[in-house]
C-alpha cells in the first residue's frame, strides 16, 4: 500500500485504484491546489447588471447568480480575452440572403422534396379511391399537414430557438446547459461563460416560473437524466433517419422504371437500389465539397419541374381539386373511411420528411435564408405538385400505385426519372451528412465512443465523413432493401422515425420557451398544445403498423440509445473516480519543488480530464518514473456547450503550485462543431505560446499590483466585455485582482494606473524572475515534448448491483476496447508517449 493505493506492477504499468465511495458529495466551497478558493458556483458576468437596486428583482437575482467569493485567476483571463476580442455576427447583405436562399434547395430540402415520389402511393394503398371525397380528403390532409409542421412551427418558431446560429437536438441541450447546470459531466467553469459566442442573457427577472424550473432542473438529478434520454431518443432517430431516408428516396426513384421498362420487376428495382446506395456511400470520403456545386442546381430544376407538371396536370385533369383547401373534407375523408383513414396518416407522415433538417442544418446557412426558400420555392411547389397528382387520380382512380411517374407527360418520363433519381441521391446525401454531425456533436458532448472522423473540406468546418458510420450506413440499407423490397413497408418505419424527432424537438423548444425566452404562458402552453397534438396524432397512425416495418426505426433507436447513454454513464463515472482520487496540495508540498525526483530538460504534456487539482494519474508517474521533466503542464481538453471556441480564446492558464516548481494547468476549450485540425506539432507551438503570454502577463500583473500598493492604490477596476458588477449585497464592490490587458482594450483605470508606473517596473528586460523562466521555457522546448496518457479502466465493486456490474463491466468495457485510443484521439506522436492504465472502482 503506497499512499493509500493499492498498486500492481506490470510490463506497462498497471494500476489498480480502490475507489470509497459511489457517489461525490458536492460542496459549497472548494479550493484550489495551491489553496486559493474556487466557487463553483460563480455566476457568469454577463448575467448582472446595474439593476440590482431595483425593488423586488435583488432576491430573483441572487437565485439565478450565486454570490462569488473570489475570482479565479481563470476567470480573469478569460473576462481579458473576451474584453479585447469582438466577435459579431457579420450583417449579410440582400443578395448573399438570396445566394444562400439557392443553396439551401440543395442542402436542406432534397428529402422533402422527393416525398411526391410515395406520399399517394402509400396513402392510397390503405383507402381505396371510391369517391371525390378520398381524393380530396386526403390531398387536404397533406396541404395542411405541410403548412402546420414545416411553415408554422419549424419556419416560424424553431428556427427562432437557434444556438447561436446552430440547430439541432444537440444545439438546443447545449442552449439548456448554459442556462441551466443540467449537464452531466461536471466539469463547468465560470471560465466558460467569458467566451464571446457563449452570448448569455439574464432571464427577465419578473417571470418566476423561469427560476423555478431552472432550479427544478438543478435540483433533481432524475429530470437531468430524462433530459439527456430525450435528447439522445431524438439524436437516435435522425441516425435511424438517416438509414432510411437513402433506402427509400433511392427506391422510390428506380421504381418508375417498373412497368415502363419490359421486364423490369421487383428483383431488378432492388438489384439497381441497392448498386445505386454503394456507390452513394463509396463516394462519401471525397466530401460534400467535391460534388456538392451540383446539388442546389438539380434541385431546383427538380422543384421546377414540380411546379410545372403540378400545373399542367391541374388545366388538363381537374383544376376542381382546389376544393381540398377547405379543411372540411378532412372530416369527410375520415367520417366515410374511419380505420383505413386513420391508418392512411401514417402515408400522409411523409410529405413533411426532412422537416427536421431546416433546423439540423441551420449552421451552414441562416435562418432567413432558409425561410425564403421555403415560403417562396419549396413550399408552393409542393402543393402544386400534390393538386396535379390529385387532379389526375379524379380521372385516373386506379393509377396510384405510379401516380407520381404516371402523371408525367410521356415526352418528360425520361428526363424526369434522370432528374428524380439525382434528386433522391441528393436527399440521401444531407441526411448521411447530418448523421455524421451528430455523432459528432454526441462524441464532443461524452455521449458517444470516441470514432475517426475525417475533415473532408479545408474551408467548411462543419463537412466532415466518420469512416465507421458511413460503412454501417451502407450495410443497414442494403439490409433493409434487401428485406423489405417495397416502399410500403419502409414508409411504414419512416414515419415512426420522422415523428418521433418532431416530439422530441417540440417538448425542448417548449423548454427553451419557458426556460430562456420566458414567453407569455398562454403561447408557451398553446405551442405544445396544437403541434405536439398533432404530432402525437400522427404517431399513434404510424405505431399501428409496428408490425409491418414500423419496428425497424425503433430497434435502430434503442441501439444507439442504449450506446450513448452507456457511454455517457461509464465516462460520468470515470470522471467522478478522478475528481475523488486527486492528490492533495500537503503532498505536493512535502515533495517540494524537484518533486522528490530529478527534474530533467523538457516539457510534460499530461493530460487528463480533471479542469482542477492534481490528477492521480500523476503520483503514480513520479513513483515510477526515474525522472520527470523540468515544466509540466496538466492539458484538459474539454468541450463547452457552444458551437464554435475563437482560437485567441481556447487556451487558458494557471500555475499550479509555486514558481519553483515550474507546474501548470492549461485548459485547451472546444466547441461541439469546433474542428481540431491541428497535429501535435501545431497544438504544441499554440501551447507553448500561450504559456509564454500567460507569463509575461503574470509578470506585468504583479509589477502592477506592486507599484499600485505602493502608490496606496487600492484596487483596479476591471470592466468585462458587457457589464460590470454592481455594488450591493452579495457582491463584492470591485475585482481586486489587477490586470492588464495586450492591445487596445485598456479600461480608462488601467491606462492611468500604468502611466503613474516607472518604465523599469513594467520593462521584462530587468525583471529577472521572468527571464529565467522564458529561458527555462525555451530550453524545455529544445529538449522536447513528452505525453504523458492515462488509460482508465472502470470496473463496478463486487457489491454493486447486477445491472450496474452488466453495464459498466461488459457492455461500457466493450465500447471502450473498440474505440479510437486516446493517442489517435489526441494526435499525438506515438514515440513520444508515456502510458498509465488505472483501473477504477466506482
């Protein structure tokens, strides 16, 4: 027993750590290793104004920022960056508005757009067209149906509930997270909320229901958990989605060649599909970028042609068929079919397909371009093309299984089909694209094992291929091709997925209406009301057929479900093993500064997952290790529940310990659509020199702080990027840590402060202390970078419950054995690592 572990010793070090205890109990106040207080609790600057006088909104203040006791050196160097870096969202002009407006058609409704192919194909093929009534009934169905879901809710609302800019389920988890503290790896910093695109707002203080559900989130774990599962069902769905969507777009698509084609039957529609659905995904790691200047071109000639057979069709058929928008009909459509009718919603499903990606794909454009595309373009085009189908089923009744290729003038029948099966392929594409940034945001956020991605375009961050998904991809589709062969049953499973990503964002955008933008009661209340009833609706149409196909959307869903939040649970657990076995500041300080080892030339990169105090992992590298390195730093790299870090902004540090024992954390901080491009060798010179700003503003801070005092200067204002802190109870009149800032930015106290001061104090020529450490520094980094990895293991304790044993033991154990390793992860070089396992109990 060393130091209260328990260790064996293997051919690459292997540590076994008996854990105390299965749950952290949170304090109010913790303390730093060197022993200066952390408040964990620290509100975020942004959130207080000078309102705090006013009656009656000091106490609803107090509740939404806990009251600092001192500021962190972390917080200060962020509240700097941040006052000296602007960072506003460029104004676009009328015409990028239009350009991006194009480009959405290719993007963003390439499977809504493609729903004409089997939305009356499948409709009818549960009501038999005896009357007008069917045919009008359900055409009215559809047109309402579209201009409920995607124009009032998604382009009216949702859009509006954006991150940033970001749409998405995980967009909005990470809105919730920086309201409220629902995130369940707890490694939040009030550093954080000093990043520029972080844009948090105080709550309007006079709604108190905001504060209580804030509080309710905060309080009780079991509503973080159904949070975070209702987040993760939804972020399963799109991935189910975007196993369908191919399989049955690519299907609809060849299926016109049935009939016109002598010969061509089933066997051969499953044969092309599936040939046409290798190829899609074969050409997936050439990227987005290299054929994506096709997409807004094809479909926008796909939307006109659209428009245009809709129209002929209506003056040759029955221009009559404008009756459906009298939503009468609907009620006859159902009081004449009853069943059929109401199993016939789960065909009418599919016309809004794709709704979802106006809001999963808003980061690549804006949110009034997407709006113009949609009320202007796709969404006129589509009721055209629904009323020519209909028109032509009043004269044709029994033409449905091919209503769509049959109502194509003959002459256009080929050109049509080229353009449809382009088309289908294209909507295919945005959905295996917005696959991938899922399972990237749920990677950065710990919700998912760690996986290769790779960046395909050096211009667009967000274009990216994920080589495992996009195999698995390939090989669920073909399976279900294979085994379904018809667009029936696969429209069947379609529907359940479709609907159930429409709650999910329903029950988080009501949440944020609450929550964040505290709307009036009643519209909070009214929204859920009418869109999740008539979501709720249509999911009981399309769990009638769970039998007939509908239980492949949900068994794909709970598999992935049952991954992240395994993989979530066993990293929460890890986490909170490493937070209980830091080594304390007493034994740090009885080492000294040679760490009771031999300091040699170089720089120790350890990193760990730990945002403060000495990891574990540490100790038992200076028990095994002849010699450790003359600086090391502790690197956390972790992601903030926002897009996109700016790069001035993503180191941050502070020294741990005293100067002699040339010791320092860096906290390296990533958005969840941050994309870390760098090599280590690129990472290393980023670190290096944010080491050495940090040092020299140390030195300028303490030649400051020094000469103030002996001008009887009592503190130096310090004003952050939007306010500063008021006076009053609960808060502490000034920040007394001085700081000065590089650049422009001076606030008018420091510029006067710094003038009084002797150019000798603030010259890092003369100050000696400062140049030894510059000169340590660089002969560090002439030695080199060493890495220094901890493997954790995570093992359940013998008494722990069976399915607590089943989980973290065999099915977390197998995810973390087939992941990516950290060193890859990392990037990181192989020759220059030195690795750690650790076996926790928890």
């Amino acid at each position: 027993m060393v130091m209260g572990y328990e260790i064996e010793v293997f051919s690459k070090w292997v540590f076994v750590v008996m854990e105390g205890g299965d749950r952290i109990e949170e304090s109010s106040s913790v303390r730093w290793v060197d022993g200066s207080e952390v408040d964990s609790e620290s509100p975020p600057w942004s959130l207080v104004d000078g309102n705090e006088g006013r009656e009656g909104f000091g106490t609803l203040r107090r509740r939404l920022a806990k009251k600092p006791k001192r500021v962190d050196s972390f917080d200060v160097e962020a509240m700097e960056i941040s006052g000296a870096h602007g960072h506003h969202a460029k104004e676009i002009s009328t015409w990028q508005t239009v350009a991006l407006a194009f480009q959405t058609l290719g993007v963003v409704y390439g499977d809504m757009g493609t729903s004409p192919l089997y939305v009356f194909a499948d409709v009818f093929s549960k009501v038999k067209i005896d009357s007008d009534v069917d045919v009008l009934g359900a055409l009215s169905l559809v047109m309402y149906t579209i201009a409920l879901i995607p124009l009032a809710k998604y382009v009216f609302v949702v859009l509006k509930a954006n991150d940033n800019g970001e749409g998405g389920t995980f967009a909005l988890y990470s809105l919730i997270c920086r309201y409220a503290k629902v995130n369940m790896l707890p490694n939040r910093q009030p550093a954080d909320e000093q990043i520029s695109s972080f844009k948090l707002k105080l709550p309007t203080p006079e709604l108190e229901r905001a504060l209580t559900i804030k509080e309710a989130l905060e309080r009780k774990s079991s509503l973080k958990i159904i949070l975070l599962l209702l987040v993760l069902t939804g972020t399963s769905m799109i991935i189910g989605d975007g196993i369908l969507t191919p399989a049955m777009s690519v299907m609809s698509a060849v299926s016109g060649l049935k009939g016109q084609v002598q010969g061509f039957g089933t066997n051969a529609v499953v044969g092309v599909s599936i040939f046409i659905l290798i190829a899609l995904f074969s050409i997936q790691s050439f990227g987005t970028a290299k054929v994506g200047f096709l997409f807004a071109p094809v479909l926008a000639l796909w939307f006109f042609s659209l428009g245009c057979i809709g129209v002929y069709n209506l003056f040759k058929y029955d221009i009559t068929v404008v009756r459906a928008l009298n939503p009468m009909y609907i009620f006859l459509f159902f009081k004449k079919n009853s069943s059929q009718a109401w199993s016939a919603l789960g065909g009418c499903v599919l016309c809004i397909t794709g709704a979802e990606a106006m809001f999963a794909d808003l980061g690549h454009f804006s949110v009034r371009s997407i709006q113009i595309a949609f009320t202007f373009v796709v969404f006129p085009c589509l009721l055209l093309a629904y009323m020519g189908q209909a028109a032509y089923l009043m004269k044709f009744p029994h033409a449905t299984e091919r209503i769509f290729y049959d109502s194509v003038p003959e002459s256009l029948f080929w050109p049509v089909l080229v353009i449809a099966t382009l088309a289908a392929m294209i909507a295919s594409q945005a959905m295996i694209s917005a696959t991938f940034s899922c399972v990237k945001q749920a990677m950065a956020l710990g919700c998912f094992p760690r996986l290769k991605i790779v960046h395909t375009s050096r211009k667009q961050m967000g274009q990216i291929y994920i080589p495992v998904i996009n195999w698995f991809l390939m090989i669920m589709c073909i399976v279900v091709v294979s085994i379904f062969r018809n667009t029936t049953d696969i429209a069947n499973a379609y529907g359940i997925a479709e609907v159930g990503v429409m709650i999910v964002s329903t029950i988080l955008v009501t949440l944020v209406m609450l929550l964040i933008w505290q709307t009036n009661l009643f519209v909070a209340i009214l929204f859920p009301l009418v869109f999740g009833s008539i979501e709720l609706i249509y999911l009981s149409a399309v769990l009638t057929k769970l039998l007939e196909g509908g239980w492949l959307p949900l068994v794909f869903a709970t598999f992935f479900l049952c991954v992240m939040y395994t993989w979530n649970y066993g990293s929460v657990l890890k986490y909170q093993s490493e937070v209980r076995e830091k080594i304390s500041m007493d034994f740090m300080q009885e080492l000294g500064s040679t760490l009771g080892t031999v300091r040699v030339p170089g720089i120790g990169l350890l990193y760990n997952e730990l945002v403060q105090g000495i990891p574990s992992i540490f100790g038992q590298f200076l028990l095994s290790l002849p010699a450790i390195h003359s600086i090391v730093v502790f690197v956390c790299i972790k992601y903030v529940p926002i897009p996109v870090v700016p790069q001035e902004e993503r180191f941050l540090f502070r020294r741990v310990c005293e100067k002699d024992y040339h010791m320092f954390r860096c906290i390296a901080r990533y958005g969840y659509k941050d994309v870390r491009k760098e090599d280590h060798h690129a990472f290393e010179q980023l670190l290096v020199e944010s080491l050495e700003t940090f040092l020299r503003r140390e030195a300028q801070d303490l030649a400051l702080e020094g000469s103030l005092n002996e001008l009887d200067h009592d503190s130096v204002s310090i004003t952050s990027r939007e306010s500063r802190i008021p006076s009053g109870e609960g808060y502490e009149e000034e920040l007394r840590i001085p700081l000065m800032e590089e650049g422009p930015s001076f606030t008018e106290d420091n510029a006067i402060a710094t003038t009084l001061l002797p150019s000798s104090i603030m010259s890092s020529d003369e100050d000696p202390s400062l140049e030894y450490e510059l000169s340590a520094l660089r002969e560090a980094i002439d030695s080199g970078f060493t890495y220094f990895l901890a493997h954790g293991d995570v093992r359940a304790k013998k008494n722990s419950f069976f399915l607590k044993k089943l989980v973290i033991n065999y099915f977390y154990a197998f995810l973390r054995r087939n992941c990516r390793a950290g060193a890859a992860n990392m990037s990181v070089p192989h020759m220059n690592i030195l690795q750690v396992e650790m076996t926790y109990m928890v």
